[in-house]
C-alpha cells in the first residue's frame, strides 16, 4: 500500500460524508492531499468604506460617534445581515433586492431590519460631508424651490420630519412624481421600498447623536442641515 492510495480513499470518502452532512464549511485539499478550511466566498453584502475619515465632521459629529455608529452599529447591521441569508435563497442577493423582498413580511421581519439598517446606514454617510450644508445650488436649488416654496421651507419641513419622528427612525428627502418631499420612517423602514427616490437622509435613532448631543435632537439635526448635509449626493441621485 503506498501513502498516495490511502489519501486518495481517503479523500473520496471524506468528501462523500461532508456532501451528505451539508456542510457550511468549504473544505478544499491542496496538491499534497491535506486538508484545510477556505474562507468562505465573499458575501455581496459587506460594510463599505466610509466616504472620509472617522474625523471628519468633528465637530459637528465627533469621532467617538462615528467609531461606534459606523464601527459597531452599522457593522453589527452587517454581520447579522450575512449570517441570517446564508444558505438561504437570497445568500447572493444584492442589498436593494433582500430588502425589497423582505418588506412587509412578518417571517421576515429581523433580516428586514438589519439589511434596511445596512442600506440606510450607507444611504445615511453618503448624505454627509466635510464642509456640507447650507443652500443648494443649480439645479438642486431650482428643485427645491419649486417643491417648497424656498431653501427656508425646505429646512423647516425638514428639521420638523427630523425632530417628530417618536423614537428611533429616519427623515428623508425624496423624489416623488417629479416633486421632492420630506418624509419620515421609524426604526429600519426605508423609502426604498415605496414609489419614492431617496435623495438624502438623517438618522435620528439616539445612537446617531446622544454621545454629542444628548437629549438635545434638534440641535443635531440644526448642525446636520447647516454643515454637513451633502447636495452632490442628492443632485447625483435625482432622477
Ligand atoms: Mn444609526
């Protein structure tokens, strides 16, 4: 009996029994017949980089903040994302499809919420930046003054969508019909699942601001709209 006859056995009854167990693991043998464990493959679904620093919008949103928004809320959004499709039917679906599928579905309600707390967490950095707020300009100011009358209104409508949603959610500027409008959603729900094009966002679970802000909402959403809300992004996404 060589060695090569045995591992050869021995891999073919190996991989039987692991094909009937249905196992998780990918398990591969390199050229000299041991075994080991690859990662599995790469989910679709990951956390993007965020579009600055950690730092970047310090003052206004500090780092400590962000470390824990990004760092672990966003993430944790993430990771119980990935582990509740694998092996499920929409183990390689794009976000924007697993939570559109999901919507509205009482047997899909936790993965619902963390792929919708995913997607509007990346829709949420995307709708800030360094140096942002203030009026827009071109054809974002011509949107929003026909649809609110001025920039002026515009921050009221927003800043009141923002600070009365009870509890946690979110206030949106979106596109509906040609005409933009504010609207708001509570806990993970998102516009994306509507008629609606989301254009910019603001978080205000507590998570988002009460290490700078406390109980103080209405000052965040103030400083949100004034120096960090990002009007490229909402002209980009304008359709
Ligand atoms: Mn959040």
């Amino acid at each position: 009996m060589t060695y090569a006859r045995f591992s050869l056995l021995d891999r073919r009854e190996f991989l039987t029994k692991m094909g009937a167990a249905g196992a998780v693991a990918t398990i591969a043998l390199n050229e000299t017949g041991s075994l080991f464990a690859t990662a599995p493959a790469a989910s679709p679904i990951s956390l993007p980089p965020l579009p600055y620093a950690q730092n970047a919008l310090a003052p206004v949103i500090t780092e400590n903040t962000i470390s824990f928004h990004y760092g672990k809320h966003h993430q944790a959004y993430v990771n119980n994302t990935i582990k509740m499709i694998a092996g499920t039917e929409l183990e390689k679906a794009g976000l924007e499809e697993i939570v559109k599928r999901t919507a509205g579905r009482s047997d899909q309600a936790s993965l619902f919420n963390n792929a919708a707390q995913v997607y509007n967490h990346n829709f949420f950095w995307d709708s800030m930046k360094p140096g942002g707020g203030g009026e827009p300009r071109g054809k974002m100011a011509d949107k929003i003054n026909e649809s609110f009358g001025s920039y002026q209104k515009f921050v009221e409508a927003f800043s009141s969508a923002a600070a009365s949603q009870f509890g946690s959610g979110w206030a949106w500027l979106v596109q509906e019909g040609g005409k933009l409008k504010v609207v708001k959603t509570s806990n993970a729900e998102t516009p994306l699942t509507t008629s609606a094009k989301p254009l910019i966002t603001i978080d205000v679970w507590e998570h988002a601001y009460y290490l700078d802000y406390q109980n103080r909402r209405a000052d965040y959403i103030k400083a949100f709209v004034e120096k960090l809300l990002n009007w490229d992004f909402a002209g980009k996404n304008l359709v």
